[in-house]
C-alpha cells in the first residue's frame, strides 16, 4: 500500500515520536517500562535504518536526564520537563498533559517550519499531545494504542481495579484525531472498531517484531549455569511486569495442583519469576512471594529482579517452558522473545498471543485461569523432553517470521499512506475546533 504522491513513493524524512509516560531509555520488566519501550527502540531504529529520522519525546523524570540522548544513529530521545521529575505515578500524568505539549511545541519552534513529517504516538496519554501537535503543524497523526481500557476492563483479574472513565473518553478522542491507528493484531483492529468507532480507514494491521539477534537458540546447559539451575530441572518460566494482569498468581497456583497430583516432580520444578511489580502490583509488592509460601510451594519457586535482554535471553534459553497466564495481552512481546531462542511457550488464549503461539506446535494456548487447566496444560513440558525438543524448534522457526526490519517496514507504509491522504480529517477536526 505504498501510496505515490506526484509520481513519487513518499515517506517521512523526520518523524516526531511520543512516548509520555515511559522513557525508551528505562530497563523494562518492572513500574510502567516494558513492551512498549521495547517496541519504541526497536521501532525507532529500524525506521532510522529506513532514512527515517526519530524524535522520541518522553517526560524527564530525573534531574540528571540530559535534554536530549542519542539512542542510536538518527534515533534521538528529547527528555521534556512536564511537572517533578519524581512522585508522579502514571495516572497523575493526564494534569502534565498542556506542560508536555508546551515542551514538545517549544521544541519545534526552535526549528525551521516543517521540521517533522508526521507524529507518531503511544499509548493515548501521548495520543492526546500528538492530537494537538499534528494539528498546530499540519501533519498527520499516527497513533499505537498499546493498551486500551475497555478491553482491560472487560478482563480484569479478580480484586483488579478498573481503569477510569477518564481514560475511556481520553482514548475515545485520540482515535477520533488520528489519521491511522496501527493496531498489533487484526483483534486489536477489530477492538478499536467495537468498543471506539475507529473506521476501516484508520486502521492497519503491523505485528510487533523480536530481536533476532539478540534473542536466538543458544546452549541451554550454558545458561543454566550461568544461573545457577540445575541441569535436570523443569523450569518453568514466568518473566515480565508483576502485576494482577499478568497473573503470575494463576502460576503458582497451577504450580501447587501440579506437585500435589505429581509429587514426584518436585526435586526437578524450579519456577522463576523475572521481573518487577507494576501497576496495582505495586501496592502489594510482596504479595506473590505470600502466596508461594500459603501454597507451600516456597522451595521451587524464585524471585528475581528484572534483568536486560542479553540475560533475558538466557533466563528463555533455561526454560523448559515460558508461561503467560495473562488476562489481555495487546501481543505479549516475551512469547516472541522466548520462542526465538527455542523455547515452547504455554500461554493464555487473549489478546495477541494466539498468533504469537501455535496451539499445539510453538506452544499450548489455555482458555481461562483455571488452576486445575493449567497444571494439566504445564504437566506435558515439565514430563515430556521430547514434545519440549520438538515445540522449541517450531517455536523458533515460528518467531523467526517476526523481526522488527518487517514490522518497520510495514509502519513506514502506514507512514507513506497517510501522508498521502492527510487532509480529509485533519481539515474536519479543525473545523469542528473553529
Ligand atoms: N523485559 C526485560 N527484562 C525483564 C523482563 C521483561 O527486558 O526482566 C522485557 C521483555 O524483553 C519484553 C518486555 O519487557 O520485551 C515485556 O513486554 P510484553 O509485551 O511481554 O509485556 P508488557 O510489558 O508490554 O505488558
């Protein structure tokens, strides 16, 4: 869908990317850092690869933030001072919104009009600054929602809280302004259709990536001692932000009703969980580890903080398996990440996951949260070496289909189509403005 513009395929020479409420530069896996950073740098860089210059626009959060970093060659990320750096939590952003915009605008001004082709924005705290910055500079608005709050809502794990209206109507506006809305999966598109009125128009369909090169098969009796496993175990891995969504809790649980129906596997069960609490898994940080020992199953499990992607790589290539028991999931970066280095994934049937996971060939996809489900769906990879042998090759072959140079590719097409058709709704929002 490469569109011509005067006999010419057109793409964006500098684009103006927004990432409000978490740095590109922070170490995912705990508070509000984790796929989307991911997706942002690796998005961002492989555009650069493409002759497409990034501005990463991302509140300062810290004193020592330099005004601006360069991430990689033409990858630049523009620290924007919008209130303290420290003691805002992510849902005191939306009252920072008019100092951000100030910021990013401020910047602009400072140079020659015409300095970004287009906006690209995450996440819909930033789809309300790029709502207003497209406009003021006539460009179109390109928006990733990441996440959306009806369709958290609709899954929430028991206890969760629900996110707020505010957030609804917030969504509802940037979808509203956006000239393309790039959704992860065609249910991602067919959700922005149902619960916010996007149009056909709007919407396009662009997997996330992996890194390949950083995530691949490796030496598995390697990263085990590296990590101090035992060689014979069945670990069964849990890596990401711990917070209720992600429902590490339907783990452990499925963990207790697979020892008590197979006793014998509890010398051989190590499950680790990787990374940090996030969201309202904050306000119960030791929650998880309580729970492993009410379960009595304190001995097999292991806590560990978040770790950057080289050693994720490893904690993957440990695994027997990597568990997902999410309760939505926009794509769910790691299932990606731990089938390129050859690792079966059993996962959640939400969200992306059903095509990050081959039922029955990457992996198990499980319907629902039930424990007893769960322990019946782990009980084959931490049993069976050979079903684990033959879903890790098909699991790597399977990721390999992702990488970030396809996903970038694809979101520079979105790029070139709408700045071939930017006018009709940036022409009606202003006139609705007026
Ligand atoms: N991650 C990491 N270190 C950790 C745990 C996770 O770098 O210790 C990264 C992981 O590589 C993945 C991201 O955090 O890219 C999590 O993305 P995902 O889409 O699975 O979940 P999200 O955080 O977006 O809900």
């Amino acid at each position: 869908m490469q569109t011509l513009v005067g006999g010419r395929s057109r793409r964006p020479r500098r684009i103006a990317m927004l990432s409000v409420h978490t740095s590109p530069l922070h170490q995912p896996g705990t508070g509000d850092a984790g796929g989307m950073n991911v997706y942002i740098v690796e998005l961002a860089k492989r555009l650069a690869e493409l002759n497409i210059e990034v501005e990463v626009f991302t509140r300062a959060v810290c004193s020592d933030d330099a005004p601006t970093v360069e991430l990689a060659p033409g990858v630049l990320v523009r620290h924007v001072t919008a209130g303290p750096y420290e003691g805002l939590i992510k849902e005191d952003l939306p009252a920072q919104l008019c100092a951000f915009t100030h910021g990013v605008l401020r910047t602009e001004a400072g140079h020659r009009p015409g300095h970004y082709d287009l906006v690209h924005s995450h996440y819909w705290l930033s789809g309300q600054v790029g709502w207003l910055a497209a406009q003021r500079w006539g460009v179109p608005l390109v928006h990733t929602m990441h996440t959306m709050a009806k369709v958290k809502n609709a899954a929430l794990a028991e206890g969760d809280s629900p996110e707020p209206p505010a957030r609804v109507i917030g969504e509802t506006q940037v979808v509203e302004a956006a000239d393309r809305l790039i959704a992860n999966t065609a249910e991602e598109a067919a959700e922005l259709a149902l619960h916010y009125a996007a149009r056909p128009d709007q919407l396009a369909v662009v997997h996330p990536g992996v890194n390949l090169d950083v995530f691949r098969p490796g030496d598995q009796r390697g990263a085990r001692s590296r990590l101090g496993l035992p060689q014979d175990a069945a670990v069964l891995l849990f890596a990401g932000r711990i917070q209720p969504l992600k429902a590490p809790d339907v783990l452990l649980r499925a963990v207790a009703v697979l020892l008590d129906r197979e006793p014998g596997l509890r010398e051989r069960l190590v499950v680790p969980i990787v990374g940090g609490p996030s969201g309202s898994g904050l306000a119960k940080p030791e929650s998880l580890h309580k729970l492993a020992a009410e379960l009595g199953i304190g001995d097999v499990v292991r806590f560990h903080p978040p770790v950057g992607q080289d050693r994720l790589a490893d904690w993957y290539r440990a695994a027997t398996a990597l568990v997902m028991p999410s309760y939505s999931e926009s794509f769910g970066l790691v299932a990606l990440e731990a089938q390129a280095c050859g690792t079966p994934v059993v996962a959640a049937a939400v969200g992306g996951l059903p095509v990050a996971v081959r039922d029955g060939v990457t992996g198990t996809l499980v319907a629902g949260h039930d424990p007893g489900d769960w322990a019946r769906a782990l009980k084959p990879y931490a049993t069976e070496p050979g079903l684990v042998r033959d879903r890790g090759r098909a699991a790597a072959r399977h990721a390999a289909e992702f990488g970030w140079g396809a996903a970038a590719a694809g979101t520079a097409e979105v790029y070139a189509g709408s700045l071939g058709r930017p006018a009709a709704r940036l022409t009606g929002s202003r006139l609705r403005l007026a």
